[in-house]
C-alpha cells in the first residue's frame, strides 16, 4: 500500500467522531449567549448579560480566585516533590523502587470518591479539618501522579551519562542537574505541569468532601448551581474556562512542543 | 598535570567483586590504555578514577592529593564518553565552555580558550552549531575539546571511538594521540580492541576479572605476554597444549619444538602459543629454526591475506598466515608443506588452571 491517505469512509467515521465528541463543548458555548434565562439550543438571542453577571458575581470570582490559588498551590508543591521523587526511583536510588513508583501513581486509578472518603476520615483523625491546607494536601496527591508520569518518561529518554559530564567538568550534583537533565525534561514537565493543573481546577469528587464554605471551588460552585437550577451563567463560566485552557495549550505548545510526552 | 596511582583499589557489588586489589602507577603525561574483554573491570576502575563510583577500598591519587572521597567535580579531570555524552540543549561553542564556566571564566579569555580548544580538534568555526548538526566523527571531537578545555590533571577515555566506523575510527586514533603529546596530560584510556591499545598506548594494562594480568609497553605486551590470557588476547595465536620434555616443548609423541621460553621442569604441562603470522610457509634452510611437516586442510582468500588451516602431528591443527601474493600464496587442500617457525615465537606459559 503506497497510499497512505485514509479511504472516504475511515475519513467519515473519524470526523463524525471528532463532531460527537465536541458537541458537549458546542452546546455550552452556544447557550452562554442566549438571552433567555434557562439554557437553550439554539441560543434565543444573542447577549454577553452572562458573561458580565458571571464576572461581576462575588460567589464566582471567589470560587475562581480559590480555584487558581488551589491548582497553582499543587502544582507547584506537586512539581517540586514528584520531580525530585522521580529523580530518586528513576535512578534507582532507593530500594522497592518500582513499589514506590505504583504507590505514588495510585491515585490514578483509585477512583477519586474513595480518595475523598479516605481523606476526609483521615484529616479528621489527625484533626486537620475544613481548611485551606487540607485541601491542598488533598489536590497534590492527586496531581502528583501526572508530575512523576510525565517526569519518568522524560527521564527516560535522555542519555543519563550527560549529567555525569557534567559533574566530571566541574558541577556538583544540583548544577549538573539544574542545568543539564533539567532542560532537557522541560518539555515533558510542562506537561505534566498542565495536567496536574487542570487536574486540580476541575475535581469535584475529592474536594467536595473537603472544602469548607470559604474554600468553594468552581467546579463546586457549578455543581451546587446546576443542581439548584441552571441559567446561562453556568454556560458563560463553562465557556470561559473553555477559552482559557485553549489558550493555554496553544502557547505551551508553541514553547516547548510538549504534546511528544502526553 | 599530575601522575595518577591506584593502590590496592577494590569494588564489590554485594557479593561480586569487580575489582580485586588493583595497583597502578601511571606517570606524569603518560598514555596508559586498560584492555580486556567486556566485565574486566576496566570501565569500573575508569570510573572510580572519575569519582563516578566509589571505591569498596583502597586509595586513588592524583598527583599528591588523595582524591578516593572527592566527588567529581573536585577532581579536574577530563573524561570522554562511549555515547559522547554531549549536552544536546547547548551549541558546541556552549558545551566546551561549560567546564571553564564551572571554573568561573568567562568574557573575552573564555571566548578564546573555547577557540583554542575547538582548533585543537579541527572543529573552529563550528561554535554555534549544535551536537545534533554534527556527524559522529565530529561529535566525539567536540566532546575531546570540552574535556581538554579546562586543561584538566587527567584525561580519561571510556571506549570514546567504539561507536565510530572503522575508517573514521583509524583518523580519530591518529588524531587523538597527536592531541595527547601536543598536551602532554596523564590519559587512562579504556578500550577492548587491542590494536587500539596497542598503537597508541605507552604501556598497556592487560586485565581480566578484574585483576591487573600484564602492565607493560605494547612490543613487551605483544612480544612476552606473562600470562596464556594475555597470550590468547592479543593477536591471533594458535593455542596448543603440551608437555615440557627434555628442554623442548612436546606436542605430541613426535612432535618436539624449540623454544625461548622457560622450559624448566620436564613433565609439566603446559600451553603453546604460536602467532599465525610468525608462521613461515618458505624454506629459509636456517638450522635453528623450528621445522614442522604438515597438510593444508582449508584455505581462505582474505584479498591482502590468505589463511590456511594445517594439519600437523596427530591430530592438532595450526591457523597460518601467509601474504597472498607471495610463493605460499596458492596452496591447494591436501598439499603437503613444511612449516617453519622461530624458537623465539613458540610461547610456552604455565596452564591455566581456569580453561
């Protein structure tokens, strides 16, 4: 086979795909600009009324802020950690390296309401409740796995003997590694960097059991709205998220390439 | 530049030792190469010159400083890599100033000493590159230059021209020992390939299970191996067994050779190396060489050479090499001939008690 263009139908099926899986986005975009005050396809209408109460609306700036504050928080304490974590089990470092491994990666596949629970019970033993802290702690377990993911496969594609270069040619073991292994697994910490972020900014399972009435989330703040009644704020602040997370993938893109470590 | 000495170092990974008691004293500007098959020990005490690996015991100096404790960047050494080991995020002119940045250079005269040591390699005006722009010849250049830019106490060389093709790998090795006399700075150099050892070392270390088995000049190494390892590992020898009997080596009942060799202690059994080059196909009528009667079993045609498998004695066969131009150069299986052979080739070493 020299032709290597997909046929008509495969063409077709992928397309159709591609279209299903955007509708969601679609439809929560379109609402957003309606002017009735119930969400509806095709949009009544078209006004920003909803984007302009969404920003105006102390409950959603707050959430916002509380959000960003939270994905920012665990990403960079996730960063610190998982990378030097990473560094440790990729070079074998410590015994029962592949164990640790697993257990760091764990909240991957437990599913995030057990998780919940299990914290919940847990800061309650130890006293920690309701606080900001805890629902830190809480969102860098469960962004740590993307970090050390991500980490682990960058590590594993560079030639480990640069950085003994490096320290042979004068760098003790953090120059050598701040300035040699750690550019060249930029690309793939960006990524896990944006994962972990995004991560954080949209769980609900896990911090609905944590957050105390001042640490409300948005993707709480959506939740408890959608269940009390949905108008089309909560299509206006789906559809500015929507934007900036487009936003922000299209520049990490441009900066470091990172989609070859996803 | 300093000399470097290795006493009574030891490496044990729990229960192996790779390393058993190696002592070596390296001078000052000398080219020493380590040589042996793969799991020698070689690249583990190349290592622990480097400080990458810490030594189970034993002391490493350099020059008079005792460095067996110092990390590597304590060291000033130089060490070339098997995969070159190049910092793929930096331009050439970046990675061979990276030791002298270490060193806190930097401006007009780390501009010049990067120049200096990029022309030492051929590589001027290829700063701005990077590694991945350059052929693999090129590349193993560039990570000589930044290794011998900081002008370090020792060079070390890990199998730096195992992964280059033959052709390129004979211009490095000129290339290289130009570059080591031009600097005159101690070089360890790891190698298993023993033509390479051989044409570029002052003297050569010989090991094998990580024991020291010969440290000599190459001619000496060639010429007297001490050990049947070192005898079997350098060259082509044919490897026989046999008997000290009256101050010959016996092959079998008939067949007596003469040789060089300690030939003390008749009954003892020993091993005889034979070099197929010292193998002569040509009646030269000398009376105190060795002459063996034999019949070509095989020939095979190598273009410059031509080997012959021989049968001699009762059942033991010799590997002969003859110029294929030459008279010898046309024997036909089956074909009987007359070997000659200098007492001073016939190698007899105690037999091993390991085979």
């Amino acid at each position: 086979m020299n032709d290597q263009r997909p046929t008509l139908p495969v063409t077709t099926i992928a397309l159709l795909v591609v279209v299903f899986l955007q509708i969601p986005v679609i439809v929560v975009v379109l609402a957003s600009f309606s002017e009735t005050s119930y969400l509806t396809i095709p949009p009544q209408g078209l006004t920003l009324k909803w984007f302009e109460a969404v920003l105006t609306d102390s409950a959603y700036l707050g959430a916002i802020r509380n959000s960003l504050v939270l994905a920012i928080g665990a990403t960079t304490i996730s960063m610190v950690l998982g990378v030097a974590a990473s560094y440790a089990l990729f070079r074998k470092m410590l015994p029962g390296s592949e164990a640790l491994t697993s257990l760091l990666m764990s909240p991957l596949i437990i599913p995030s309401v057990v998780i919940g629970v299990a914290l919940l019970q847990y800061f309650t033993l130890v006293g920690l409740r309701g606080g900001f802290v805890v629902l830190l702690l809480a969102h860098v377990v469960i962004t740590v796995p993307y970090i050390v993911r991500s980490a682990l496969a960058s590590l594993s594609g560079i030639d480990l003997s640069v950085e003994e270069a490096a320290r042979c040619l004068g760098a003790d073991g953090f120059t050598a590694f701040r300035l040699v292994t750690l550019p060249l697994i930029k690309p793939g910490l960006v990524a896990g960097a944006l994962f972990s972020f995004v991560t954080s900014m949209e769980n609900v399972p896990v911090t609905i059991f944590l957050a105390g009435p001042r640490q409300t989330t948005l993707p709480i703040l959506i939740f408890t709205s959608v269940e009390m009644g949905v108008d089309p704020s909560v299509a206006a602040v789906s559809t500015l998220l929507i934007i900036a997370t487009v936003l922000v993938l299209f520049f990490a893109e441009r900066w470091t390439g990172f989609h070859r470590f996803v | 530049m300093s000399n470097l000495t290795l006493d009574h170092v030891v490496k044990r990974y729990s229960s192996v030792t790779v390393v058993k008691d190696v002592s070596l004293a390296i001078d000052e500007g000398e080219f020493v190469s380590l040589l042996g098959p793969s799991g020698c020990g070689k690249t583990t005490i190349l290592r622990m010159v480097a400080g990458l690996i810490d030594p189970s015991g034993g002391t490493i100096r350099i020059g008079d400083r005792d460095v067996t404790r110092l990390p590597p960047n304590k060291r000033n050494i130089g060490l070339v890599f098997q995969s070159y080991a190049l910092f793929p995020h930096l331009t050439v002119h970046e990675n061979v100033a990276f030791g002298l940045r270490r060193k806190g250079q930097s401006g007009a005269a780390l501009d010049a000493r990067v120049g200096e040591a990029l022309a030492m390699v051929r590589l001027a005006g290829y700063g701005e590159r990077y590694p991945r722009q350059l052929s693999g010849g090129q590349q193993q250049r560039v990570a000589m230059a930044r290794a011998i830019a900081p002008r370090p106490n020792v060079l070390l060389f890990d199998e730096p021209l195992s992964n280059l093709d033959a052709k390129l790998r004979d211009e490095m090795q000129i290339e290289l020992k130009r570059l080591q006399r031009e600097l005159g700075i101690t070089t360890l150099f790891v190698t298993h390939d023993q033509a390479e050892a051989l044409s570029l070392s002052d003297r050569v270390c010989v090991m094998q299970d990580g024991v020291i088995q010969q440290f000599a000049e190459p001619e000496t190494i060639y010429r007297r191996p001490a050990t049947a390892f070192v005898a079997s590992f350098i060259g082509k020898p044919n490897r026989l067994a046999g008997t000290i009997r009256g101050g010959r080596v016996a092959l079998d009942e008939q067949l007596e050779l003469r040789s060089e060799s300690d030939l003390s202690g008749d009954g003892r059994p020993v091993e005889v190396f034979i070099r197929q080059e010292a193998i002569s196909l040509a009646a030269s009528g000398d009376e105190s060489v060795n002459r063996i009667a034999g019949t070509v079993a095989l020939r095979s045609f190598s273009g410059p050479q031509v080997k012959y498998v021989v049968r001699i004695g009762s059942d033991q066969e010799l590997v002969v090499e003859a110029p294929s131009s030459g008279p010898a150069g046309d024997l036909a299986p089956g074909q009987p001939v007359m070997l000659e052979v200098h007492p001073q080739d016939v190698l007899v070493l105690s037999r091993e008690t390991a085979p």
